[in-house]
C-alpha cells in the first residue's frame, strides 16, 4: 500500500505527550502510526494506527519500521517520544537501573533513527524529533541519570542534523518543561536508597510533584511537535511552553548566578 499523504511515527502514543501529539499530527493532514509495548492495552484513538514496539529492542524497532513502510509505503516523519524516568540520587542509582534508563531514552532513539534514515535518505527527506527535556540543557539535583539521558540526547540530535542536512532530512528537539503527565508517578525510584539523601530526596520529589501538578498541558508538546515537523525552515530546538523557552535564558545567566538559581528551585541549602 501506498499513500499521498505524509506519515508519521510515534514512538509511546498510548498516553501522555505521545497520545496528544499522535491526535495533533493527524489533525494536521498525517497519516499516524502510534506505538507501545502492548497494543492490546492501548484506548484506540482517531485516525491514528497502532503498532507494537519495544524501542529498547533491537528486534522490535526492525519489525515496526518494516511494517509502516509495507502498509504506507513511505515514512515521513519519525517523533521519538517513547521514554522512561528515574529519580533518586546520583549514588542511589545503579549502573544496571542507569543502563536500563539509557537503553530506553538513548538507544531507543538511535535505534529508531538507524531504522528509518535508509527510508528517509531513498526519499530524499524527513524529519527525526527527538522528545528532550529542558534538564537535556540543564542540571536536575536527584534525578541525575534522566538528565544524563537527555544531555545525550541534545548531543545526539545535534550532530545528526549536520550529517543528515544534505540528504534533506532534519533532526530537531522539542524541549518540554514540567508537564502534567504523572511523570512522577511512572519515574523508576532508586533502588540502592541511601539515609544520606534521603531528606533532601524527598524535598525535590515534594517540589518536583508540585510542579508537575501545576505544569503545562501535554498538548503544548504536541503543538510543538506539530510544528517541528511542519515548519518549512525548521528550528533545531522548539520550546515547548513558557516554562521551557524562560528556562533556556538560564544558559546565558553568570555561571554563579545559575548554580545559586538552580538550589533555590530545589530548596538545596548553600
């Protein structure tokens, strides 16, 4: 099968920011195509088409990229959404839980983007964005791996785009803030828990729940995404909401400044 219409994978549309960009790429005119670990569970949604896929599996990334290309016949836009959270301490966290935080929000994107660049590159265009987060650009106090995570992430997407530029693909950022999501609530707690850290860790997790509670509506990321995949010059990074483009003016503060910013949010003493 093939389509005229434009199409676009969504790594983790069951809920959250990947559901709401899912319904807002096919609101714009794409053909959607949806993924999450179990389908079976997943509420169907509009105009959208639902695969299974295990970006940490290197196996499942093959077969659901083979299958948009034998149903659609093409794939336009590729939206990395998929991801996993970790809060606790630095030293709270396993190398194991670390890795398994990587496989999913690192190597699942690589995996995704190896899986359709060969696609992209025959059709001589696409876009690959990459859901990243504002701590890819800035520290976050106990939840040390998941900034990691999205460091690498900014980093990644960052150097694919000058190598992929001349193929007329992109690789583009969208930068969310706090969201209300219930990222708190799914995020991987840590699992060597120290007395150490502990009274701080649950004064970040007390600020962390707060801000998400009051944080912006999944919707504003699926605009954003709307837009990083439709913008006909495209921006390497899209905010996503106020909270997001007034946190990235932290990078252009005095470095004394900043850090002194950065514990004040997290009531860190000193």
């Amino acid at each position: 099968m093939t389509t005229n219409q434009p199409v676009a994978l969504v790594t983790g549309a069951s809920s959250g920011i990947g559901k709401e960009t899912a319904l807002a790429l096919a609101a714009a005119g794409f053909n959607v195509v949806g993924t999450s670990r179990d389908t079976s569970r997943v509420t169907p949604l509009d105009g959208v088409t639902f695969l299974d896929l295990d970006v940490a599996s290197d196996a499942s990334a093959t077969a659901a990229v083979q299958e948009v290309i034998e149903r659609f016949g093409r794939i336009d836009v590729l939206v990395n959404n998929a991801g996993v959270g970790s809060l606790g301490a630095a030293e709270e966290t396993s190398l194991e839980q670390a890795q398994g935080v990587f496989d999913t929000n690192v190597f699942g994107v690589m995996r995704m983007v190896n899986e359709v660049l060969p696609y992209m590159r025959g059709q001589g265009r696409g876009r690959i964005i990459n859901l990243s987060s504002v701590v890819g650009f800035v520290p976050q106090p106990y939840m040390a791996v998941y900034a990691a995570s999205k460091h690498a992430v900014e980093g990644y997407t960052e150097s694919l785009d000058h190598e992929v530029r001349d193929h007329g693909i992109r690789a583009l950022l969208v930068e969310p803030a706090y969201t209300n999501t219930g990222f708190e609530t799914n995020s991987a707690r840590p699992d060597t828990p120290l007395h150490a850290y502990e009274k701080q860790r649950q004064t970040v997790d007390r600020v962390m729940a707060e801000a998400i509670r009051d944080g912006d509506d999944p919707g504003v990321v699926a605009r954003a995404v709307v837009a990083a995949a439709t913008d006909a010059k495209p921006k390497l990074r899209y905010a996503a909401g106020p909270t997001a483009g007034r946190a990235r003016l932290l990078r252009f503060v005095p470095a004394w400044a900043f850090d002194r910013q950065i514990r004040k949010m997290n009531q860190l003493a000193g």
